[in-house]
C-alpha cells in the first residue's frame, strides 16, 4: 500500500478519495486472524470520536489490554469456542495460542491495513517497496474479528463473528478467509449463508475468491450477494537477476536483504542432483551444494524454507524456478538466504544449462524496487481462483480482480515475515501475495463508496465496481493470464481490475433487492423450508413469487454469463438499470461486442432516463450461432460485452459464453 | 474425534421460537437439552440471531439424528475449516 493507491489513480485533490473524505466514519469489519493493535497502521492520529452508531466491543485479555482500540480499531473481538472444541483432542496447537484478539500471524494485521490502516509515512520491508503506507479506506474505521487460529478458520467462529459484526454495526466486511480447492454449495456454505445475512441487513461482503488457480471452476465465495475478488500484479517488481554463466540474464523477483553473495559466479547445482528436487530441510547432500548457488523447484514446501535447506546444507544461494503449475507468475520473498525465483521458462533453461554444461555456473545481481510500466500491469496472477462458477454457471465470477501479488502492508511483531519458526526476524511491514490481499484493497474501495453515496445498496457498490473495471494492461494489450502468458478472460479476471475513480461516477446501476436474491435462490432450485437456511423470515419467500426470474441468469447482474446446449439455442436475459448520474435526462446507447459464433441483440438500444423514470429495463437476447464456439482462448468459450454510454459515462458489462 | 462428538452448525426456523423463552438462546439451549445426552449432554458452541439464525454445538451422533428429525430444525452442517487466502 505503499504504491497501490498510485496504481489505483487515487488523488488527494479529487476522486474517490476526496469525494468520500477517505471514507471517514465508514466501518470495516475485518474477520482475519486479529491484529496487533500497536502498529502505526492503527494510529487514531486526525481522526473524530467513535461513530455514534457503533455497538461493539473491544475485548480485553492479558495480552490485550484496554488501550489497544482507539478511535482507529473501534473494536476487536475473538472467536474460538468451534476452534477449540475441534482441536480437543489435539490441544498442541490451542494450549499455546493467545484468545485474545491479536494477531499472532500477521495475516489479519496486513489485511486490516490495506482496507482501511491510517497513513504511515517511510514504510518499507527492508527498504524494499520504501513509501508512504496508507489503508484504501484511511479513515475509516475497523472492526477486528480474529476468527482464524493456527489450526485454521471454523465456520461455526465465522458464522459468529459475521453474527457479531451485524449487530455492532459494521457497513462493509472483509473476508480474506474461505474453502481451498471449490465452493461448497450454498446451503452448506457458511459463508454464503452468513453473507446472505449480512447483506440483508445493508452490509457490502467482499470476499476472496481464493488462490487454487490456475485450474477452471476453483473459485470459492461466489454466492451472488458477496463481491467475490481476484488477484493481480501492480507496475512494481523487486527484481533479482539470475546470470548463468553461458551469459544469460533471467529475470527474477527477490525480498533478500541480507548479505550480498560475491559479485563473481558460483558454481551452480540442481536440487534433483543434490538428494531433494524440492529442497526439503535435511534433504540435500552438504557436499554436494556447499558453497554452490542451488536451483530449487517450486512446489511441496514454503518457498523461504527452500532456502534454508540450502542454507542449512551450506548452500551459498538459492534460484528458485516455477514448474509449469505456476507458470511465469513470481512472488517476491523474504529470503533467509541469498535468491532469487524465476518463471518456469527460465527455470527449464537453467536446468538444461546445468544439464549440458561441464561446470555450471551462476550469479545473482539484486535490483532492489522498480516502478514502470515493463512488464505491463495489471496481469492476473496464476494463483487467483477462477471460474466458471461451478455452483451457478450463469452468474460470472470472479467479480473483479484487484491489486494482489506483492503488497506491502502492516505485520504482527510475533512472527518473522515469512512466518517461519526458523525465521527470527521482526519487521513493521510485510510484503506477501494472494487474493487475501487484493480483497482488501476492494473492501477499502466500497466503504469509500458506501461514504460516497450511503444510499447505495450492497448490490450497486458492487455494480459501480464491476461495470467501471478495466480489462486492458497499461501497455494498451489485454490483461495477460500470468499462468499461461496468454489473454486472460472474463472467467479468469472477471469484469476486470477495479477502477476506483470511475467507481464513484459509473452512470447507471444494476440494483438488487434482497427479495430477487431470494428468487434467484428459488430459480436454482431451493424450496420451502430449506431455503429458510438464508430467508430466517418464512415471508420472504412470497418473493420466489412476486419477483419471480425466468432463470438465475435473470437476476440483476451487472455481467453476463450465458451457457448454450445446441446450435441455435436463444437465451434471453432482463436487465434493469438505474441512472445514479447527475444528469435525470440521461440517453444512454448500447455497444455491443458479441463473442465468436453468438449473435447479440439488445432491446431497447436506447434508454432515456427522466426525472420520472430513473429507472429502465432492457432484454438480452443471446444466439448460439455456432455450436461449441471454440475459435477462443479456451474451446468452448467466447467473451465480449455490452456497454451503455451517454457520451459521459461507459457501463460495461463483461459477458461470457461457454457450450 | 476422540470423544466421538463433532461439532455442526444448526439453522433453525426463527418463527419456531416458542413465545415461553425470553431469547433465542434460552431456546437454543433448551433445544439442546431436549437431546439424549448418551455419551455427554450436548455443548453449545454459539448461538446466532442476526446474520443466521440458529447454533452451532458439539453433539454425538445419536443427538444430531435426533436433532435432524426436529421440526424446527432446518438443517446441520458439519462445521467446517476454511483457510486464509
């Protein structure tokens, strides 16, 4: 955060900075695993008294005492009772574990900073990312739900800090926590179910949409009610070259900050050679990698404790290179050794050199923090989640994607930045990556929204967000896929990266009321009394039907998704748009940009809002012209778009298609 | 578990609420107790009123079948761990 503003386009002198007082007075509940309340990040320095609508509490303990809230962390709570009760039989991991809500981990500390942390000036990690650090939200305030343990996230703590967090009062939470691998269904995800809940009572749920990339249909947190968030890169890298001795140079990424190796070359080995492909600890042949620069494969164990084993086994330093699962996606580290990670391209060059060579050599030349536009930016990381949703093919997910690879922001004094036992360093600030930290920086963007316009329901910050994102990089190219070095598409960025500024002004809005969420869940397939698990109230389900959709496809999305069976197939969809721009008179056209063998006709194509009608309604009709498409990217998939504009304003609305 | 107990989360039907108890959770622990309590009394965990509504408790087998059956009961879910991203 000490660059992602920038890359934003946030201005102190206009925008949505400006325009929402950096969201002053909005509430953020952060349900991550605590804080550590002493950090600058949660400095209350400027700010005016507790909002006068808040009920919660800052909980207190001996590790916690009552001088850790302030007007900054309003309040901090700790739910253990699920994770204790789980672990009983294995007290190991509970017995030493603070129940306070600090952050022992610094997971929840760094994600609380990027919503919504204050501004700290000169923060670095190591001087790497060096800068003013400042939450999205820098005036906001938050709430700390410590929900997460060592042992993991229980949803029956979950459900209980959302429980919480709606009757003290919070407008926005943030939720960086969710199922590894795919989404549960609806009715059995706890986090579906309690954001139903939340969003019910006017609370913006912005989620993580994991890190299980990236294979197709891993996304989790995709219920249509939570604002579901990928990972991309931002225009800074922490380079560190690896220069093999044939006089190639492969661009690498590295936090070390120890002590340089010699400038000259080493002698280089391949972990597979030295006992451990994967550099396990105690795996590899000492008299093998002493003194040698040791090409590691990513994979198996933490990416830090690769170096140590090389450390350990008196390795001088460390390349660690991508398989293809990763792709050419690198994440920056805090090495505790010497090196550096590169693509797995690279890291297949560097194996064959090893291979061929009669005596390998290599060096790394660390570059510190650069800012620039090569390589472009934003670039989706491999990692981040993806869809097709799996649960609703029909609703698109991910949402959006947002800053997410190498983010520096606040971290616990308990542990080391790479959250290691063997590491026995503590720094302010950590630099880490995943869909935890770009979900964040959208939660800090929707409580500067829901300042900006506090009549906006959950459903149209959402809108503003998604149909003012962008799916080009800054070079001009469209958003590249960092798993496969190809186009990314709506499946995998969704409507694209957020764009605050626009976010403010978007010009229309897709609006949805809790009782087309309920019919959404009807057209799915939920029936009396089940669905009560999300309803609570037996009469909202008079609304499966008084707001009756023909399909799921039908709810007031602000994207499309559309599956075809056979040639010739039609699929219509109703939209209804909300004109939230200054000007009542507004005439928006519609352009449309139909995906390969889909023919596209959108009725009507012309929508005049006035003073007495603010709000319109249009039909998508969608024609499979080609049975399984095929001609893209991926087979069996196409993309394009439909954007209404009034000459101000642009409202894009990604659509995806798959046969 | 070692115990043979597991923990769930309950969602009940608000409606349900007999007007006798004062609060939710009185009902929620009185649902509880209503349970066999072979081979322990059933524990609450949390009780629920705003986003869901409902419990979560550590229960045997024997009580969770009992508690599927209730009629106020809409449905149990095994309490699952999730993992930060």
């Amino acid at each position: 955060t000490t660059h992602t503003p920038a890359f934003l386009g946030f201005s102190q002198n206009s925008g949505l900075w400006s325009n929402s007082n950096y969201g002053e007075d909005v509430i953020v509940g952060v349900l991550d695993t605590g804080i550590w309340p002493e950090h600058p990040s949660f400095s209350d320095s400027g700010l005016g008294p507790i909002p006068s609508t808040w009920k919660g509490e800052c909980e207190i303990g001996p590790d916690f005492p009552d001088s850790s809230c302030n007007r900054k962390l309003i309040g901090a709570r700790a739910f253990y009772r699920g994770y204790l009760t789980q672990r009983n039989g294995t007290k190991k991991h509970a017995a030493k574990e603070s129940r306070s809500p600090r952050d022992t981990e610094g997971h929840g500390t760094h994600t609380a900073s990027t919503a919504a942390g204050s501004v700290v000036a000169n923060a670095s990690l190591y001087q790497y990312a060096r800068g003013t650090a400042t939450g999205m939200a820098s005036k906001a305030r938050i709430a700390a739900y410590k929900i997460c343990w060592t042992g993991g996230c229980y949803d029956s703590d979950i459900l209980a800090a959302m429980d919480q967090a709606v009757a003290d009062g919070v407008h926005v939470i943030s939720l960086s926590v969710g199922a590894s691998g795919s989404a549960p269904e609806y009715h059995t995800d706890s986090i579906a179910i309690g954001a139903f809940g939340a969003t019910r009572h006017g609370i913006v749920v912005s989620c993580s949409a994991g890190n299980s990339g990236p294979n197709p249909e891993t996304a989790t947190n995709i219920a249509p009610w939570i604002l579901t968030v990928g990972a991309s890169t931002v225009d800074r890298e922490f380079s560190a070259n690896a220069i093999t001795g044939d006089g190639k140079v492969f661009t690498g990424t590295s936090l070390y900050a120890g002590e340089s190796l010699p400038d000259s070359q080493l002698s280089l080995v391949y972990s597979g050679d030295c006992g451990s492909r994967l550099c396990y600890p105690g795996k590899l042949n000492s008299s093998l990698v002493e003194g040698k620069i040791v090409l590691c494969d990513r994979g198996g164990n933490a990416r830090v404790e690769k170096g140590s084993a090389v450390k350990l086994a008196g390795g001088a330093g460390m390349i660690l290179a991508n398989t293809a699962e990763s792709g050419e996606e690198l994440t920056a580290d805090s090495h505790l050794v010497p090196a550096t990670m590169v693509g797995a391209k690279a890291g297949d060059q560097i194996r064959d050199y090893i291979k061929t060579s009669d005596s390998p050599t290599a060096k790394i030349s660390f570059l510190g923090t650069l800012i620039g536009p090569s390589p472009p930016s934003p670039r989706v990381a491999a990692f981040s989640s993806r869809g097709p949703n799996h649960l609703t093919p029909v609703i698109l997910k991910p949402d959006v994607i947002a800053p997410g690879v190498n983010i520096l922001a606040g971290w616990t004094g308990m542990v080391g930045p790479t959250d290691l036992d063997i590491d026995p360093r503590r720094v302010q600030f950590n630099i880490i990556s995943g869909t935890s930290m770009s979900c964040p920086h959208v939660s800090g963007l929707a409580a500067l929204l829901r300042k900006a316009h506090p009549d906006w329901s959950p459903a149209a910050i959402k809108s503003a967000l998604v149909t003012t994102a962008y799916d080009v990089e800054n070079s001009g190219e469209p958003i590249e896929d960092l798993a496969t070095g190809k186009s990314s598409n709506s499946f995998i960025h969704g409507a694209g990266h957020v764009d605050p500024n626009k976010a403010l002004n978007p010009g229309l809005v897709y609006d949805i009321e809790v009782k087309e969420y309920v019919a959404f869940l009807c057209a799915v397939g939920y029936e009396f009394p089940g669905i009560l698990v999300f309803l609570q109230d037996p009469t909202l389900y008079d609304a499966c039907e008084t707001s009756k959709l023909r399909t799921a496809g039908d709810l007031n999305y602000p994207s499309f998704s559309v599956v075809f069976a056979s040639t010739g197939e039609v699929v219509k969809y109703k939209r209804v748009v909300k004109n939230v721009g200054s000007n009542v008179d507004a005439v928006y056209e519609v352009g449309v940009k139909s995906p390969a063998n889909v023919e596209i006709d959108v009725s009507p194509s012309k929508l005049a809002f006035s003073k007495e009608k603010s709000v319109l309604e249009y039909e998508v009709t969608f024609k499979s012209v080609v049975l399984g498409g095929g001609v893209g990217s991926v087979p069996g998939h196409e993309f394009g778009s439909i954007e209404w504009t009034d000459g101000e304003h642009v409202v894009k609305s990604p659509v995806a298609v798959q046969w | 578990s070692s115990d043979g107990l597991e923990s769930y989360i309950v969602h009940v039907q608000r409606s349900h609420k007999p007007s006798l108890f004062s609060s939710h959770n009185n009902w929620h622990v009185s649902l509880l107790r209503s349970l066999p309590s072979s081979p322990q009394p059933a524990t609450l965990l949390y009780s629920y009123s705003r986003a869901v509504h409902g419990f979560s408790a550590r229960l045997s087998p024997i009580q969770t079948a009992a508690l599927r059956r209730h009629p106020s009961v809409i449905s149990v879910i095994p309490d699952q761990a999730r993992e930060i991203h």
